[in-house]
C-alpha cells in the first residue's frame, strides 16, 4: 500500500487501444480526512422518492456503501490511517446527498464484494467493478466511469509499446485474478499461442507492494491492472512507466458502476442521481479533482451492455 499522505499524482488513461502513453498531468492530492475542497450535493426530492420504501438497508436509515481501498486516487486511506478518501468515495458521499441518505463508507477487500454485497452486509459497492453480462444476472449497475487497463514496466525497461498480443508474448505479467484484465491477458496469450508465438507467463499477487517488488526485482516484465492507481504510483515512486493502455471490456468499449443487489431497486434512483450530478456539473468537477477526467461518462446508466459472457 502507498504510504498515507498527500503526493503529486499523475492520472492518465484513454478509451481505446493505444501503445503510445497519453498525455499526463500532475494534481496535488488533499488525503485529509475531511478536506476542506470536498464537494457536496443538496437533496433531491424527487430522485429521493425513487428509493423504494420497502428496502432493508444494512443500518437503518444509512446508506452502506463497500470500497475497496489502497487504489489511488480512486480510493486509499486519509492520513489518519483510517478515514477512506478518493473519487470513488467521494461519488459515494454525493449521491448520498441527492438521496437524501448519510453514507457510511466500508472498508473491504475487493474479493470480498460479491459475498458481502449479496449477504446484505452494506447496500452498495463503488469499487471500480467492470460491468458484465454476467455479473448483471447477479447485481444491477449504474454507470459511473469508463474501464482503462494501463500497461506499465519498469521504468528503465526495453519494452516502450504494447499494443497488441503479440507485444506479450513470453512476458512475465502480473495480473489480477478473476478480473477482466486476467480475460484480456488468456485470451491474448491463447491469440499468441495459435499464432505460435511464446506463451504469456502470468502472476498473481497478493498485495500492490509485492507486485512492485517483482516489476523492480526484474522477476515480472509488465503488469496489466487498472490504469489510474498505476499512473499514480508511477507518478510518485518514479519506478514505472506507461507503455499502452487498452479498455477494460476489450475488444469493446466498458465502464465500471455502483453495484447494488439484484432488483433491490436501489440502481435507479442511484443513476437518477449520478446523472443529477452530470448535469449539474459536479460530477466532472470530480473527475477533474482526482485526476480522471479522462474516464468521465457522459451520461450514467442502469445495467448498461457489459463484457459479454465467455
């Protein structure tokens, strides 16, 4: 986990393939545990009346709501050590707002989510989760921010491109188990392997600190995760660098969304007030706070098309 205080930050990602690093741009991250530019929303009436009366939440009265945290600056630790911060929280607290609901933010490991999403131990889970069809028979979405994979080696690394599979073929990639990012890298591997190029060998890894180790050990040649919380480790370590990007859904577009259970009938309301949140400005006053404009929506949707099934 990066160490728990305010750094300059690189953010950077793009919406297609590409082996070319996009422009990138530093931002001075505030990880207070209540910074004095956070955003807030007011209440909406008629978007709170969306919610259904019915609803048992995980604490009465509260919307609960599971982050994964130890990605930034989608999500990490304040510097209390304690208090979650980062976009995805942040999102969070403001569609709260619209709904008139206080936000109880909890802390969880990402494997986590779906167990304790469908247990009914918080109500929602804003954790940078790919829009599936097949997660979609489980759990309904509402859109929030386009998925982008980066690429990135170590920094003095020969590797200056990968565009397509065969810019992998007899790497060490460090990927993330039952992810899309894993999908992209078997799929790219069987492609390489029908083409007779050298298979792809792929690591897994429990935390972000020992993936780092094997990327600056040598032990690993690239890692494939999400895109913003690599740029900004690259941005203040100085360890890595970017060499492509691709979307998460590849080789279609995608986005990530609030998870909330299935037909709990929580996904429209929260929809109705992400896109309150586009329309009056504060949502891309958000992206550009954490350094993602880039992977802004133009619009939030319920249960959007996803990743199709294998």
């Amino acid at each position: 986990m990066l160490p728990r205080r305010s750094f300059l930050a690189l953010a950077s990602a793009a919406l297609l393939l590409t082996a070319a690093p996009v422009a990138v741009f530093a931002q001075a991250f505030d990880l207070s545990p209540d910074p004095a530019n956070r955003l807030h929303a007011e209440k909406v009436d008629a978007i709170a009346a969306q919610l259904p009366a019915d609803f048992k939440y995980a604490k009465d009265g509260v919307l609960s709501i599971a982050i994964a945290a130890g990605a930034p600056p989608i999500s990490t630790y304040a510097t209390d050590g304690a208090t979650v911060v980062g976009f995805d929280p942040d999102l969070g607290r403001l569609v709260g707002e619209v709904l008139g609901l206080p936000v109880e933010i909890v802390p969880i490991a990402w494997i986590d989510w779906p167990l304790g999403l469908t247990a009914g131990k918080y109500d929602a889970v804003i954790s940078n989760v790919g829009v599936t069809e097949e997660r979609k028979e489980k759990y309904d979405f509402s859109s929030y921010r386009k998925g982008v994979h980066g690429f990135y080696v170590k920094a003095d690394s020969p590797i200056t491109a990968i565009a397509e599979p065969k810019d992998i073929a007899g790497l060490r990639v460090i990927t993330a188990s039952g992810t899309n990012q894993e999908r992209i890298t078997l799929e790219w591997d069987r492609l390489n392997r029908e083409a007779g190029l050298a298979p792809v060998e792929i690591q897994y890894y429990d935390d972000d600190a020992a993936a780092s180790l094997a990327i600056a050990s040598g032990r690993a040649d690239v890692e494939l995760n999400p895109n913003a919380p690599q740029a900004y480790k690259a941005a203040i370590t100085g360890e890595t660098k970017l060499v492509g990007t691709i979307s998460s859904g590849w080789p279609n577009p995608a986005e990530v969304g609030v998870t909330t259970r299935k037909d709990s009938g929580l996904a429209e309301p929260v929809t109705a007030a992400i896109n309150h949140l586009i329309d009056t400005g504060l949502y891309a006053q958000l992206l550009e706070q954490w350094n993602l404009t880039p992977e802004g929506v133009e619009q939030s949707q319920t249960n959007p098309p996803g990743l199709p099934k294998p």
